[in-house]
C-alpha cells in the first residue's frame, strides 16, 4: 500500500475517503491554525486538503497538517 502511495499519491483514494467520511455535509469547527475556521465539511481534494465551505465565502482548502476537526 506504502508502494503504490509512493507512485500515484492521495488522488486514487479520493473519492472513497470522501464517501467513507464522517464529517462529509456535516458543519465543523478546524482548530490549530492561527484562526479558527468553521463551515461543512466538503471532503478532501486530490491533494488531500480538507475542503471547507465557509458561509459566503466559498470553499477553503486546509492544507496544514496540525489541525483538529471537531463537529460544531
């Protein structure tokens, strides 16, 4: 598996992380940035940043490592 993430990366293993997902649709509140960010869930992208939709601010991609996702 470690292989074969080596070669191809997160995008085969997108959609089914993204359809496996607790959180998918559902509002949350990511902690451990310099801000928190609050909005639903929208999943994950080919590069695995999570995917936030924020009220009236469209969707924000979290690439930092060290957050917590928690349900709001």
């Amino acid at each position: 598996m470690l292989a074969d993430f080596a070669v191809s990366g997160f995008a085969p293993r997108t959609q089914r992380w993204n359809r496996l997902s607790e959180y998918a649709g559902k509002r949350v509140r990511v902690l451990g940035m310099a801000d928190s960010l609050e909005g639903v869930m929208a999943g994950v992208d080919e590069m695995g940043a999570l995917l936030i939709e924020v009220d009236g601010q469209g969707v924000t991609r979290v690439v930092d490592s060290n957050v917590s996702v928690r349900l709001s």
